[in-house]
C-alpha cells in the first residue's frame, strides 16, 4: 500500500521500510489518457483536463502520488516565447522568440513578477497546483519548473545561448539575471501549493560546462531554492552529471534526482550523505522497453543502494504501458 505520509517519512529519513514508489517527473502517458479521456494537447492548457490526467497514476495504478505539469515551455512562453502545442503523443515546444535573432543583445524590460504569475500557464498551473491540493490531500504533489539559465536559453535560443557563454558572457548574465526574480517568485507560489517543487536544471555536462556552472547557474538556483520555504524541493538533471553532481547537490533543495545509468550505488556513494536520492529506473530502456519483472528488478537494486524514493530518472514516455508503471508502483510486493 503506497501513502502520501511514507513519501514524507523516505524523505525525512524516518522510513522504516523499503523505499517507496513515486512519479515526481513527467507523468501523463496515452494509456491513461484514453482511460480518463484527456488527451494532450488539450491537457497542457485546459485546467480540469489537466488535473484529471494528473490522477491517473493514483487511480489507476496505485502511486500515492501526482506531478504537474506536462512539459517545461510555460514560463519561457509567458515571458514572450512562441510555443507550439504538441499532440497527442508529444509535449508542446517552443518555437520561436523575438530575441533569437542570432546577434547578441540585453534583454528587454520584461513585466512584473506579480503580472508575470498572473497569466498565461503560469497562473493556470497555479491555480492546478492548489486544487489538487484542497481536493486530494492524500496525494503528495510535485509541481515541476525550469530554473532561469534555462528560461533565458529560450528566450535567446539555446544555440545563442550556448555561443553566449563563451563569447559574450556578459550579456547572457544579464539575461539570467533579468529573468531570475520571475523564477523566484513563481517557485515561492508553486511551493504554497504543493508537496514537492521540482527544478530542472541545466546541470549535464554535455549542456553546462563544469567552468559555467558557478557563473549561469549556482548563484541563481542556490537564491532560488530559499524561496522554495513551504514544501519539499528538488533538484532534476539528466544527462551526463559525474563531475557535477556534488555541486547539483549543494544548491540548497531536500532531493535530487540524476541519471545513474544503471549503478545507482555510484550515486548513493557520492552525494548520499547531503540530500535525499530519488530514480533509480531508467524511463527509456527499463520502463518503456523493459518488463514488469526487469522495472522490479531495477527498482529493488536502487532501494538496496540507498535511494529514499523509487522513480523514473526522467519524464515518464507517453507509450509507456499500464503493466510496466503498475510494476513500479507494486515492486515491494513482487
């Protein structure tokens, strides 16, 4: 039996049992949008079908748990991205911006945080958050968002971004920095409203260089998370994070959660002792390609390391089958 007060119980170190099973990443799949008839894309920007899919983990599958959003374009988008909506089987993207223009400028003079919170997918994730709340307490919520390297990358391009860094350092600064206090604010409100907030960072080595780290991220999500004040929170990286993961675990969240590619002992060993580890499953070639037996295997090898919550490393693929979820979620009883 999975329970929102074992989650808080892993995550405080005072579970007495093995580690229980969660979806703190992206969690919507088309088996369980044909089960409650909400469908992407309409999911990522209508409020009741949003909540519905969210449930589904809980009523269909047994987790104790629900995680919005869907997909990581809302705060670029409210800021002046231009997204494009997804379907059924994928997530919406950004497409454009009137700053990717391949030159590098300063970043304009952007609305308030407080109008900033007030519109857009940022205010209807907001108001998501605390109905799932009022309505289901007994569900632990994770409510995710991206950090503002990564809301400044969109806004740019990513591509700009990435040169940015290297040849005019400055002027990407200054657009992280334009950004930040948007961030902050947002995470303070997610954090009123749910059990878990979740940053994604920029954190793979393969995206930040381990020399950028201390100049477009550390300084920013370290004021970020003092602003996380009223829930858990937890930091998100896939890709490459071995010589990363120690500052990743030092940005002042409660979890994080990396890729361990199979060796989750590597993990537990290196930053085990500074915050709570959650994953353990690999979403792609054990989840979504695997068998129930291999997710139990999988998930039984991370709790034997040491993890505090079993969980897909990243966000759960939408073909991912009822079967291979339900295995995770019932791993201790098989």
């Amino acid at each position: 039996m999975n329970s929102k007060q074992e989650i808080i119980d892993a995550l405080n170190r005072e579970n007495k049992g093995d580690a229980p099973p969660a979806i703190f990443t992206q969690s919507g799949t088309v088996p369980q949008m044909e089960a409650c008839g909400c469908f992407w894309p309409e999911a990522n920007f209508e409020v009741d079908k949003m909540i519905e899919l969210a449930l589904q983990p809980s009523k269909l599958l047994g987790f104790a748990t629900a995680r919005i959003p869907y997909d990581i374009t809302s705060q670029a988008e409210r800021l002046g991205c231009t997204v494009q909506k997804g379907t059924q089987n994928s997530q919406p993207a950004v497409i454009s911006s009137l700053w990717n223009t391949g030159e590098f400028m300063d970043p304009p003079d952007f609305m308030s945080p407080d109008e900033f919170l007030a519109g857009g997918r940022v205010a209807l994730y907001l108001e998501a958050a605390e109905r799932i709340s009022k309505e289901h307490p007994d569900l632990f919520l994770t409510s995710a968002m991206i950090g503002p390297q990564s809301v400044a990358a969109y806004l740019v391009g990513m591509e700009n971004f990435l040169m940015g860094q290297f040849m005019e350092p400055d002027t990407m600064l200054k657009w992280v920095e334009a950004v930040a206090p948007h961030q902050y604010a947002y995470a303070h409100e997610l954090s009123v409203r749910s059990d878990n907030v979740m940053v994604i960072v920029e954190g793979a080595e393969e995206v930040t260089p381990i020399e950028s780290l201390d100049t477009f991220v550390v300084p920013f999500e370290t004021e970020l998370f003092k602003h996380i004040n009223e829930s858990f929170s937890l930091v998100h990286t896939c890709g490459e994070t071995s010589n990363s993961m120690k500052v990743l675990a030092n940005l002042g969240e409660n979890i994080l959660s990396v890729e361990s590619r199979g060796d989750p002992q590597k993990i537990v060993d290196a930053v085990g002792d500074k915050v709570a580890l959650a994953g353990g499953v690999d979403p792609i070639a054990t989840l979504l390609q695997g068998t129930p037996e291999s997710i139990v295997a999988s998930a039984k090898q991370a709790n034997e390391a040491g993890y505090q919550i079993i969980m897909p490393e990243c966000g759960v693929p939408p073909a991912t089958s009822n079967e291979n979820l339900k295995a995770l979620a019932c791993y201790r009883e098989m």
